[in-house]
C-alpha cells in the first residue's frame, strides 16, 4: 500500500467574496461529481462518500442529509456531507488558498444552518479547521478526538483468520443489540438506547440484514448465546470498506480474540466488497482509531494494517 502523503499546514481561514469563495447545497445531478472529488482520496472520504452512494443510487433525499459542494459555481473542488456527522472533504491537491476558502465556505453554511450533527469527524487538518470556524458559533463538544490514526489493509491478513468469526443474521438481533450497546457507551460515554434507542436499534438491525454486521459468539450449548467478539462495516463505498463497532466482551478479553477477528473481518469484507476479477483491485478495508487506545492500535498492525493518514473527531 502506498505510503500517505506528509500533512500540509494547518488551514486558516481568508476573507473572499463572490461564488469562487461561496459553497452550494448540491443537486442529485451533481452527486456523481461529488463522488469523483471523495474518489480522489477514498479512505480519508469514505465516511461522505458513503452517503452519496445512497444518494447516487435513491437521491439525495433518501441518504439522511445535504451535500455541499465548493466552489458555488464551476467545477467541485471541494466537498462536505452534511447529516448525522458533518464530514468535509478538502483534497490535499488543494493550494493552501484554495484549501483554506473551502474551509471557510463550508463553516458558513454550517453556521447558518446550525447544528444538526453530532459529530465534526474526517480526515484531521479539514476537521480542526472547520472546527476552529464553528466553535464561536456552535455549543461546546462533549470532546475533541484530535489524533485518530486513520489504518488501512488491502492485501490479505498477516494473522490467521478467526473460522468462528462469520456474518450475524437477522435472528441474532437480540444478542447483537446489547454487544453493540455496550461498545458504544464504553467509547463514547453514554448509552445510545437512553430515552427509547428506537434509532439506533434500526441501525443495528440495518447492519446485520446488510450482512455488515460480523460476530463471534458462545454459550449456545449452555442455551444462552452471546456475542464475545464483534465488528460491523459502517461505511463502505466501491473502493473501501470502514470497520467501526470493533467490541469483546470483557470476560474473553485477553484470551486472543481480536486479532484473528479482526483477520476474519478484513477477509470476509474483501470477499463481500472486492470483484476478485484478474486486474481489479479488491476493496481496501479501512479503520480509524484512538491514538491513546494503543492496545487495539497494536492488534491492528500486528493483522497487516498500516497508517494512512489521520483522522479527527469532535463529539457533542
């Protein structure tokens, strides 16, 4: 895999007028344009691109949100989704000038629609810039993730896939729900099912009948089976596909689980998302990560993933 290219300079804002310095709200017409510009650098975009593959194929309207494009008039240099995370997309090819006016001209647009995401989350110097442009204007965040590496594998595991590992199906809801419950309220702090967790039951459930949604489990014998090691696929576009939801249990914990897991998942979402035809690139399989949880950060690399950028995250 190719190395990332080396940061630029943090971005910082300029005064600009007219449409070369404004952002637009985008057509269905202008998705697959939209998409080119993610496709520029997949697995720092995946997270937006992902969305406009629902919008590519059912339209904006069905895809959960807004898609902005930069410059207002012209062609796309510069993309933002706008949805249950806001996730801007600055191509590194930008000149800094350029770079730092998409920046600003999303930041207006976010402000005056206000916010409506509960994260700020991509690739790090587009996030903390746009962060920097937001923070006088919107509540403060819960937290700030600031260093997130951003790993990617597109090759086979260098660990033994776990066999135990498969894909959940629709009637192992009941066990998969609680599993990813409690991996959400141990990494963000509070459950997701507090006041009703209608939606993010939905989710799950989209996941697993999506056939995303990967689990080990045990206890069938005893008659109460339960998920010890799990992983779902929360984004994934033609070229890559994000593992997020990484969880087991704490009673299995240290027994050797995550890394032949986490082989399983690589492998199973390369067979699932990569053509496997002679001359076509299968899918790369990205994550991104805390940098302080170094423990998951040296499973990951033990499997074969390699940094490929980094990520920032700010939470409300």
């Amino acid at each position: 895999m190719a190395r990332w290219r080396p940061s630029v300079p943090a971005l910082r804002p300029r005064a600009r007028t007219g449409l070369d310095a404004r952002a637009r709200v985008l057509l269905d017409a202008d998705v697959p344009e939209a998409l080119a510009v993610c496709a520029g650098d997949p697995v720092a975009s995946t997270l937006a691109a992902a969305r406009l593959v629902v919008a590519q194929r059912a339209g904006l309207h069905a895809a959960g949100g807004q898609a902005w494009g930069f410059p207002a008039a012209g062609p796309l240099e510069a993309v933002c989704w706008a949805g249950a995370n806001l996730v801007p997309v600055v191509p590194r090819t930008l000149d800094a000038s350029r770079a730092d006016a998409a920046v600003t001209a999303f930041a207006e647009l976010a402000r005056h629609a206000g916010r409506r995401s509960s994260s700020v989350v991509g690739e790090r110097d587009a996030v903390l810039a746009l962060w920097d442009l937001l923070a006088p204007h919107w509540p403060s965040p819960r937290e700030i993730r600031a260093n997130q590496p951003s790993l990617a594998i597109d090759r086979e595991p260098d660990v033994a896939p776990d066999p135990g590992v498969r894909r959940s199906v629709p009637a192992e809801v009941p066990i998969v729900l609680p599993a990813c419950v409690a991996m959400f309220t141990e990494e963000v702090g509070y459950s997701p099912v507090e006041g009703g967790g209608r939606a993010y039951e939905e989710r799950v459930r989209s996941l697993v009948l999506a056939g995303r949604s990967f689990v080990r489990t045990a206890g069938e014998r005893e008659g109460a089976p339960h998920v010890v090691f799990k992983a779902e696929l929360g984004a994934v576009t033609p070229l890559v596909a994000q593992v997020q939801g990484v969880w087991v249990d704490p009673r299995y914990r240290g027994q050797g689980l995550a890394a032949p897991g986490m082989a399983a998942v690589v492998r199973l979402a390369r067979e699932v998302h990569g053509d496997g035809a002679a001359g076509h690139r299968p899918a790369v399989v990205s994550l991104y990560v805390n940098d302080y949880n170094t423990r998951a950060l040296a499973t990951y690399r033990r499997v074969g993933f390699e940094q490929v950028g980094t990520y920032a995250t700010v939470l409300f």
